[in-house]
C-alpha cells in the first residue's frame, strides 16, 4: 500500500509539471556528478561576481521519478546552466518552479527541504505521511 501510494503520488507531481509549468533546456556546464545541486548552484554564482547569474529551483523528470533540482540561471542570456548533472542534462525533463531570491543563498539547503517537503505535503495526503510515514524524499 505505502509503495502504491508513492508511485501515485510522483505520477500525480509529474502530470502537473507536465501540464502547468514550462518545460526548459538547460546548457550542459560542468559535471559534478555528486546530489548537492542546490550547493553547487551557491558556489557556482558566487565564484562568478562578475557575471549577472541567479539560481532558479526545477523539477526534472528522470524516467518515473521526480526529483527537485537547482540550475544556475543566466539572467543576461536568458539560458539555464546545469553544473551538477553536466552532459546528462539533455536526458531529462527539467519544469522551471522559480527563482531563489539572493538572500536565501546563504541557506539554501534549508530552502531545499522546504521546498521538497511542501510537494510531499501536497501530494501526499495526512494517512501517507502520518501513517504510513511516507517521507519527502520518498517523492522527490
């Protein structure tokens, strides 16, 4: 039951991705290969002061799975960069969910988890979390 209602619940995440957001391309940067996008993303702008870069939040699609991602955002070209998942960019479905504000760079990890604990929230109802103690990262 509790794996029944986490493929549903991603089914559910993907199908209004697919329906509600833009879909967007992200340029192949760098391949750090490693599952701190959100970290990455900090780094990367901060090691740039020259450039105008911003940080925008996504949802990529790999297969079944939904998984919250951070992408660099070029604000001058208009163009996304991907530095965690480098030439394995063109295998996803990457959905723009928003903007970082800058002033939440310094705590990012915490802008993570909320915001990866309010799409468990909403497509999991109470008896999933409460009960059988779906988790966040059951979903994304």
């Amino acid at each position: 039951m509790r794996q029944r209602l986490i493929d549903r619940a991603k089914r559910a995440l993907i199908r209004r991705l697919r329906t509600r957001y833009e879909m967007i391309q992200p340029i192949p940067t760098q391949g750090m290969f490693n599952f701190r996008c959100h970290e990455n993303c900090v780094q990367y702008v901060r090691d740039r002061p020259g450039e105008r870069l911003g940080i925008v939040e996504t949802i990529y699609v790999d297969g079944d799975f939904p998984i919250l991602h951070y992408l660099v955002h070029d604000l001058a070209a208009g163009t996304y960069r991907e530095v965690t998942l480098g030439w394995l960019a063109p295998q996803h479905e990457y959905y723009l969910i928003r903007p970082v504000h800058p002033s939440d760079f310094d705590r990012i990890h915490a802008e993570f988890s909320r915001a990866r604990a309010d799409w468990a929230e909403e497509f999991v109802g109470w008896f999933g979390r409460a009960v059988l103690r779906i988790k966040p990262e059951d979903v994304l």
